[in-house]
C-alpha cells in the first residue's frame, strides 16, 4: 500500500489519506514505517507534481508530525498551507439566498461558526434559517446544541478535545472565560507556581503547533512583548466551551427555558467579543478587495499598554493604518449601540489621545484622525446623533452595501 502511494505521487497525482490516526493504532502502526520510507525518497526526488496530504484526528496527527519524535512520519513536513474560513462576503451569499436578513442573526451565526461551510450546512438542515431574529439565538441554541439529536451537540468533544488531556484542556477553558488575559494570569489560572515552566510548555504548543490559541501583542511590540494577550483562535470552539457546553449540561437537569435564561447573558457577552473580531476581519476584507473609504496599509488587531499608573491606561478596539496617505482609523466597537454611552465615548476619546501623546505615535499627530462607532445596527436617529459629534458610524448593513 505504502509503494503504491509512492507510485501515485511520482505519477504526479495527489494521495489523500483519510482518519489517518487510525495508523496509530498496534495493528496498522507498521504501516507508519513503510510510509516513511516512500516519503523520504519522494522528498529527495524533487519531482514537479503530485503529493501527499493525510487528514484526521487533530492531536493524533499533530502529535506525529510535530511532537513526538519517535513517531515515523516526524518532521516530514514540506510545506504549510494556511485555508481560512468564508469571507464575510460569501457568508452573505448564504444569508441572502435564506433570507436572513438581520445583522443580529448574522452575528449570532458568526460568533458560533464563523466562516465554516459545514456547519452552515448543519442549520439549513435543521431549518434554523426559518426563524426569525427575536427567537434566532435561542433556537440556534437548541436545535444545534441542546436537544438529544442537535448535529453540534458533541462536535467540539469529538473533533477538538477528545484527545487533549491535562494541563493543555484547563488552559482551554479557562481561556473561554477569560478572554485577553495575560501570560501570567494564564499561568496562574491552570496551576501552582511550581508548575510555571511545565505549564509554559504546554501553552507554547497550543500557540506554535497546534495553533488553537492566538498569541496577541500589542501594536509597534516585538514578539517578546510581556503585554500579550491570549484568545482561543476558533470562534466555535470559543462559543462551545464559553456558552453551548455549560447549557448542554445544564439542560440535562433543567427545562430548556431555564438553560436558555442561563445562558443569553453568556451568549451576549461572546457575542461582544465576536463584534470586535469581525469588525477586524471586515476591514481587511475590505481594503484586500478594493471595497469601502479606508486603504489598510497596517491592520492592528487593538491597542493596550501596561502603564504602572492605572489612570494612563490605554484599550483600543481598532487602530487601522493607512501610511500612504497619513490616516489612522480609531474603532470603539458595541454589541449594541445604545452602549455608545456619552461617558463610553469620553472614555474612547481619552484613550485616542493617550495613544496619540504617547512617544512613539507623535509622528501621526498631524495625520488625518477618524473615529468610528461601530455596532451591528444603527438607526438613522443614531447615525445622525454621532455624526454630529464629529464621529464616523458604522454598521454591518454598511459592509453588506459593499458587497
């Protein structure tokens, strides 16, 4: 079997290897060896086309070709290919054939799929796509995840965690509730002190070779930044640990109206976190595409510093950069825009000139300087009463007009 994917692959064909992690199983682990060998010699034969992709288990796979060392196929990689999800302008191909028209349903199915064909699939098939956006999140909550026959009710346990254990788990969902927090509230969230070096270790892999948590640092920092900030990357891992897990449990003991009142004020503050990651998303999107009034030359994903004094604090949602033309773009982003409060406001204009003052950003206080609002829907009274105070706002209509 092994010589015959060799054969293939120098025919210039390309082998896929489906749930490979059954290879690691005793009976089909001699396999592993002989595969070795074959991509040892294609890998010295240089040849222009063909190639071999083996698909499976997360960690199973990871682990063979990244971390364990007396694994056969270790460190047979040749190349990384990196496939992001849907943009936001194909998701809105899906939400306009359904006739899902409401931003809050758009941002409810974003915080929980992100740009996932397959799960998308899963609500068409569960008619999901019918219901309107006053009952939207708590349905998706039940049809996708609560009841006994939900396609997703226990698709993060099977594809993401079934196989991490320890220390590498409790990082997880610690981070799931405590989105953004620092290394060294990490560290001190999963273990005692004298586990810090081991628990670092741990937490290196799930960043570097697993990459199911984003390492975040500040804007203008190097990579040795001790202002770093860790996210889960995966919008639906996130959502299932934060919010569809805990309600999964407690609906094996509660009605489903008493987990679904648990768990809204679970889901309303993911969903704050998702806005700020979209809107991120939708400006590179954007700019990448030719779309919209703002050329990203730079796109930082937020601003924060670690002052000693607490009142010169600096949190920024969004510093986007233009450098051709000398523009810097400050976003401040809401879940909902009634929380674009006059002291929410005074508090995004404190921290823009915080960071304008600071030493290392003189240089664009003579550049033009716009402030955005952004939440997921405006009203034209909201819109007229924030353009009059000098600001720009923006909504997800505004970015589905773009496309």
């Amino acid at each position: 079997m092994a010589r015959a994917i060799g054969e293939l692959c120098r025919a210039g064909l390309v082998v896929v290897i489906d749930e490979f992690q059954y290879f690691t199983r005793a009976a089909l682990k001699r396999f592993n060896s002989f595969l070795q060998a074959e991509v040892d010699k294609l890998r010295d034969s240089n040849i222009k086309q063909g190639g071999l992709f083996v698909l499976g288990s997360l960690h199973a796979d990871m682990n063979q070709l990244l971390e364990d060392k007396g694994a056969p196929l270790y460190g047979r990689l040749t190349q990384r290919i990196k496939l992001d999800h849907w943009d936001f302008e194909d998701l809105l191909d899906v939400f306009r054939s359904q006739d899902v028209l409401a931003p809050s349903q758009w941002l409810t199915l974003w915080t929980f799929f992100e740009g996932v064909p397959k799960f998308y699939h899963d609500a068409f098939e569960q008619d999901l796509y019918q219901v309107g956006p006053e009952k939207f999140a708590d349905e998706l909550l039940t049809r996708m995840f609560l009841r006994s026959s939900s396609p997703l009710s226990e698709e993060a346990d099977t594809w993401f965690l079934r196989e991490l254990r320890g220390r590498s788990l409790s990082m997880l969902t610690f981070l799931a509730d405590h989105a953004g927090c620092g290394n060294g509230e990490l560290l001190a969230g999963v273990g005692a002190p004298e586990e810090k070096t081991q628990i670092s270790a741990y937490l290196g892999k799930l960043v570097t070779n697993y990459e199911m948590i984003s390492k975040l640092n500040p804007v203008f920092s190097d990579e040795k930044s001790r202002n770093a900030r860790y996210y889960i990357a995966d919008n639906f891992l996130q959502a299932w640990l934060a919010v569809a897990k805990p309600a999964r449990e407690a609906a094996r003991m509660k009605p489903i109206e008493k987990t679904l009142e648990l768990a809204r004020p679970r889901l309303m503050g993911l969903e704050g976190f998702a806005f700020e990651k979209l809107i991120r998303k939708l400006q590179q999107e954007c700019s990448r595409k030719g779309k919209g009034d703002f050329e990203l030359s730079s796109m930082q994903l937020g601003y924060w510093n670690r002052p000693k004094d607490a009142s010169r604090n600096i949190e920024i949602d969004l510093v986007a950069l233009d450098e051709t033309n000398k523009r810097v773009r400050f976003g401040s982003c809401k879940r909902s825009a009634d929380a674009h409060t006059n002291t929410s406001v005074a508090e995004f204009e404190r921290h823009v000139e915080g960071f304008i003052s600071a030493r290392q950003h003189r240089h664009m206080q003579d550049w033009t300087k716009e402030m955005v609002l952004f939440s997921p829907t405006l009203t034209q009274g909201d819109r007229a009463h924030f353009t009059a105070k000098g600001y720009i706002a923006r909504d997800l209509n505004d970015y589905a007009a773009l496309f």
